[in-house]
C-alpha cells in the first residue's frame, strides 16, 4: 500500500538530515521534494499545493528553540497534515434506522457488490446486527446471482426478484421484508455503469429518494487515481452522500485517491476493501492511514486483529500445556492458523513499523507457513506430541515426505525449541528474565 509515495516522502525528509534548524531554504527544498511525491502519487494538484503551503507555514512558524530535530519536526507536520486531509477523525456508519438502512452507490467493478456482503459481514460479527442484503441490479442477472453467492458464503439472507425490471419497486420491498422478518440493517446494492451517465444517476437518485436511507455510501476503485476523484465528484452532485468506501487498496495503488477525495468532495472515506475475501474490510482511520504512509506502521490494528483472533479458552489451554511441558507440533500448527486467520502476511507485515520499507519489492509469499505445515503434517500424531523422538532417519523420511529438505526440517525444531523455551520462561513469571535474556 503506498510504497511509492512513503519512498518519496521518506527522500524529501533526507533533505534535511544534518541541518541544525529549519530555514526557508531548506524547508522549501524539502517541500518541494513533498509536493512531487504527492503529484506522482496522483494527488489532485491543489489539493498538494495547498498541503504544502499549510506544512510551509506551520514549520517557518514554529519556535526555534523546539526540541525536535528538523528532520522530525518535518516528519510531525506531515503527518499532522496528512491526518488532516484524510478527514481528521474516522467516521462512524449511521445504523439508527429501524432497520436503518444503507444504499450502496458507484461504478460497475468498483467493488460495490463484494462490498456489500463485506459490510453484512462486519455488522453482523462485530456489531452483532441481523443485516439483510438486497440485489438491485436489474440489468444483470448475473449480479443478482452474485450476490447470493457471497450472501451463501457469509449466512446473511439475499432479497431479490429476477423477473422485477423496477430497482425502486424491489428495494422498498426489500425494505418491507426486512422489516417483516425482524432485520434490523438493509444494504441496498445497486446497479453501476462502466461510466457515469444520466440513465444511472437518474436510477440511483430514484432509489435514494424513494427509500430515504440513513447513509448513502460511495464505493470507488482506488487503483483509478484521479478519475476515482472525479468520479466521486460526480455522484456527489446528484446524491450528496454520506460516506466513501475505497476500495483494491490492497493492490498497486498510488494513493492518490485516498489523499484527494476528502478534500474535493469533502465526505469521509468510511471503510477500506483490502482483498477479495469477506474479512477484507477495515474502518478507514486517518491517524493510522497517515502512520502507514510514513512507514510508522499501524501497530493499533495489528493489536486489534490478534485480539479479534483471541480465544480465552484456548489461550488458558495452552497455558497448561506449556506449564506441563507439553507444548507439541499440532499446538505450534494451530497458532499459525491463527496467525493466517489475521489477514494476508504483506498485509500483516506491513502493520510493524519500519517492516514496509525493509520488505519492499520482496515477494511475499501468502503461504510462508506452507513448508512448515508440510513438515508438521508428514510427521506422526507421536513425534508431534513428542519432538524428543525426531532422531536422524524420522527426520529424513519428514524431509521426504514434506517435499523439504534435512536442514528445513531442523531448522523448525530449532525454532520450535526456542519458542517452547521462551514460553515457558515467560510463563514461569520470566518476564524479567526474558526481557534481562533480550538485552543480551
Ligand atoms: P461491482 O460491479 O461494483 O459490484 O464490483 P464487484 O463487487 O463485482 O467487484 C469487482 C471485482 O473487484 C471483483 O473481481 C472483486 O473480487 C474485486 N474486488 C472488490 N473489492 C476488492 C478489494 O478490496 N481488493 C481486491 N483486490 N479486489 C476487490
């Protein structure tokens, strides 16, 4: 995400590495080093001019007698700007209604319909809602069809009615349905074109006067730049809608998008999508956002995603085991299914300060776990529970087995005996102990 644009910001604060104090001169420098990461990350050029000239103002503003150094003082001001322009605060979704209800808005392949069943999902995991999705997409059936697959994939129930040609007859009745059969969030996914056009905006304007909803969502492809801003532009004139959902973040992106649309149609960017899966979705927080694209990190959402995957139960289970030493291959196998339950493992890794950079251009493989699931699978449920017995010839027919080789596999045990040890350290009241062992 953004690996481009955290480069180029990450050059222009070199600029001033090893000035003493902030000068005009360098500040210009450096800003116009700022400006050109922005433009190339496809930012509206206003909307840089005027981050620029803000950032300009507050750094020759600033007390000299700061004890921040240049460098960092340019890195705060950024970073302050860019929460900024983001939106300042996330934006919550308006579920009031009963059923409150959501009408989804943008162009065809923006990712509205994945969208939709990624919003059901998260209101009924998270905000424990009983939601109900309704296909209104009466140009392709295929579309409708769609929408049942992913309402399938997620046990959220689909309204739909394929011989109805009246978008606005079948979401009040969707409406109607919801409310007969006690949903209490309707998400209304509607039909997009491949380009904004009078027959679709007159459509959705019906729709949306016809059903009133509590918040209009737009959801725009973030991979299409400038276009995703002027897009937004458009459906703003005729819809004045609540919110923007940006979508494909997870993939080539320059953030261009992300950066601009606040400030030209001045609606919050409410949600992200970061994949094709339904758990491929995040509320959009500026703060964190801006940490990402300054290689800071998002370690917030990384705490909040192992919470989410943190089961009590188990967690006091192997807690047990490890006192017992009994901590075993099929307990290491099911904290890496965990750790995948995550998310993608670029995704992940992105999360850790400084981990983006260090990692660019590096081929993430989704399946890093694979060769060591290969190794804990060719073993037997014995050797699992008891890693003592892996002598010379176990090793060799696991080796074979898996696909791998001798030295991959002694190379788990040897990480699997390092992680048995700090474990049970940690669990021995070591932390002390461990954080005396990590100093060295
Ligand atoms: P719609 O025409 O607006 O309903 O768009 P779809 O929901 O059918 O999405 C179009 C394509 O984009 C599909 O292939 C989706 O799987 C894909 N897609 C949607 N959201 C995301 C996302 O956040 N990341 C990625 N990588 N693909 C997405």
């Amino acid at each position: 995400m953004f690996d481009n644009l955290s480069d180029k910001l990450d050059k222009a604060f070199h600029v001033l590495k090893g000035h003493g104090q902030i000068t005009e001169v360098n500040v210009a420098e450096t800003l116009k080093e700022v400006r050109r990461a922005l433009l190339d990350a496809d930012v509206n050029f206003k909307t840089a001019k005027e981050f620029t000239n803000t950032v300009k103002e507050k750094a020759l503003g600033q007390d000299v007698l700061t004890t921040l150094k240049p460098g960092q003082l340019m890195v705060k001001l950024v970073k302050d700007e860019l929460i900024e322009l983001m939106g300042g605060e996330a934006a919550g979704v308006d579920l009031s209604g009963s059923p409150s209800v959501i009408l989804m808005a943008g162009l065809q392949g923006s990712g509205k319909t994945t969208f939709s069943g990624k919003l059901a999902n998260f209101l009924k995991t998270k905000k424990t809602k009983k939601p109900l999705l309704v296909a209104c997409d009466v140009y392709r059936p295929a579309a409708i069809d769609q929408l049942h697959v992913v309402g399938d994939q997620i046990g959220v129930e689909v309204f739909s009615d394929k011989g109805n040609s009246d978008p606005v007859a079948i979401a009040k009745a969707g409406i109607e349905h919801a409310k007969a059969n006690g949903h209490n969030v309707v998400i209304v996914d509607t039909a997009g074109r491949l380009a904004v056009d009078e027959e679709m905006m007159n459509e959705i304007s019906n729709i949306h006067t016809a059903i009133t909803p509590n918040e209009t969502l737009f959801v725009v492809d973030s991979m299409t730049g400038q276009d995703a801003v002027n897009t937004a532009k458009a459906f703003n004139d005729v819809l004045d809608f609540n919110g923007v959902i940006l979508t494909k973040l997870d993939g080539d992106t320059r953030g261009g998008a992300a950066l601009s649309i606040k400030s030209v149609v001045n609606k919050p960017i409410k949600f992200i999508g970061t994949g094709e899966k339904m758990d491929a979705i995040d509320v959009f927080y500026p703060s964190r956002m801006a940490d990402r694209i300054l290689g800071m990190g998002d370690v917030v959402s990384l705490v909040e995603r192992a919470q989410e995957q943190y089961d009590e139960e188990e967690a006091r289970k192997l807690h047990k085991k490890i006192a017992k030493n009994q901590f075993g291959f099929d307990d290491f196998l099911s904290q890496i299914q965990q750790i995948k339950k995550m998310g993608s493992m670029k995704d992940l890794l992105g999360m850790i300060p400084g981990a983006g950079k260090a990692l660019k251009g590096m081929d993430i493989d989704d399946d890093a776990f694979k060769g060591v699931e290969a190794i804990i699978h060719s073993m037997t449920p014995s050797e699992r529970s008891n890693p003592s017995l892996l002598n010379g010839s176990r090793k060799k027919r696991i080796a074979k087995g898996s696909g791998t080789s001798i030295q991959e596999v002694n190379q788990l045990l040897k990480q699997f005996n390092q992680m048995s040890k700090m474990m049970k350290m940690m669990q021995g009241g070591g932390g002390r102990k461990m954080m005396q062992m990590m100093q060295g």
